[in-house]
C-alpha cells in the first residue's frame, strides 16, 4: 500500500548507539505495552516502515534485545524529532 499514511513514529535507541533510528510505521501502531514486552523478552519483530521523503513501504526486522530505549509519537509530516 504505497499510499498509506505511516501509523506512527516509532524511535529506537540501541545499545552503543548515540543516536536513535526513528520508523515511521505503517499498518497497525504497537503499542507501549507491546513494545515493552519486546525489549523485556529480546523479541525479534518485524515492523512495515517507509523512509522519511518515499512512499513505499518495506520490511525492517528489528532485534528488541538490543533496543535500551523506546518511544512512540504520533505521525505528521513535520515531526522528526529526536532524543
């Protein structure tokens, strides 16, 4: 669905990293619990985003064990905001 507006922005700081990878993600949102659940049990996810500035969405597989912190936000076309 090329044309689809992303869910959310999801923001993903990992382990060593100094800056977040921030997704913009389509299809169903995950939600706080769910995403918590993920980092707790080290869950390897698969999330359907779009790059900032492309309409075609792709699949990211995302390794929640390494993931030390997290945040959703909600999608808008001017917000990319980070830490």
């Amino acid at each position: 669905m090329p044309d689809e507006m992303p869910a959310c922005l999801l923001y993903l700081l990992s382990v060593g990293k100094e800056k977040e990878l921030a997704l913009r993600v389509h299809g169903e949102a995950p939600s706080e619990n769910e995403i918590a659940s993920w980092m707790r049990n080290g869950t390897v996810a698969h999330l359907r985003v779009s790059r900032e500035g492309e309409h075609e969405t792709f699949t990211l597989v995302v390794n929640f064990k390494h993931v030390v912190v997290a945040r959703l936000a909600p999608y808008s076309e001017t917000r990319m905001s980070s830490f």
